[in-house]
C-alpha cells in the first residue's frame, strides 16, 4: 500500500509539473481549451482580439497564463516532495498531502464542471480525483 499511496500522489505531482510548464511554454496557452473558452465567452478569440479595445488582451492573457502556469508548476514540485517514502512514512504529511490534494482535485473539478463543463480538462480532473481516492484507499491501509 505503500508505494500504491506514494505512486498515486507522484503521478498527481508530476501532472502538475507537466500542465504548469504547458502553460508557460506555449504561445497562446487560452487556445489549450478553446472551445470550452470560446463557449464561456460566447464568441471566438478572433472577435474577441479583433476588436480595436482589445488589442493587447492577447499579451495580457499570456501574462497571466505564465504566472498561473508558474504557481502550477510550484503546486507540483511540493507534492512530488512531500511524497517521497521518506516524507510519507510520516502519517500528518499523508494526512496533509490528501487534504490539500483532496480539496484541490474535487473543486477543481466541480468548477470545471460547472463553468467549463465541455472541457477536455473535465477528464484531467476526473483522473485526478481516482488517484485522489486510490491513495485515500492506501493510508487506510498503510
């Protein structure tokens, strides 16, 4: 159980990593969830940065991406360290390490479902929130 615990709580950290560095690196990071964007807004992104008064959304919308990206990428590498075996032998770290990954995964989720629910980052969260409850399932039995 304990490598079941320590596995599923990596892979959450890991995915972090990896949706953080996505949201840095490319250069229209909105456009990774277009339709659902496009959706929320009720029009597509060429509307909406062709209009004269939104010329420098674009850059202020990568901006912000960058920094969301950044904190994403942060979020991760804390779980990645706080899951190693040494770290998890510890019952309040694992306790604390499904709180936060608790309350992260099931509003994200929900968020997501309600303002964004033709996302295809609804199915991110759903694997999530299984690996949530696989490692919820392994401290039980740790």
């Amino acid at each position: 159980m304990k490598k079941v615990f320590n596995i599923s709580i990596s892979i959450i950290g890991i995915t972090l990593i990896t949706l953080g560095a996505r949201w840095m690196i490319v250069d229209q990071p909105w456009m990774l969830d277009q339709v659902a964007n496009e959706e929320r807004l009720g029009m597509t992104f060429d509307q909406l940065f062709n209009n004269e008064i939104n010329k420098t959304l674009p850059d202020y919308l990568k901006q912000i991406y960058r920094f969301f990206g950044l904190w994403v990428i942060i979020i991760g590498l804390f779980v990645c360290g706080l899951s190693r075996p040494i770290m998890t032998s510890d019952s309040r770290i694992r306790v604390l390490l499904l709180y936060c990954i608790g309350v992260m995964s099931y509003s994200g989720l929900a968020l997501a479902l309600v303002w964004i629910p033709s996302s295809p980052f609804i199915y991110l969260g759903c694997v999530m929130v299984t690996l949530h409850v696989a490692s919820l399932y392994a401290h039980i039995n740790y």
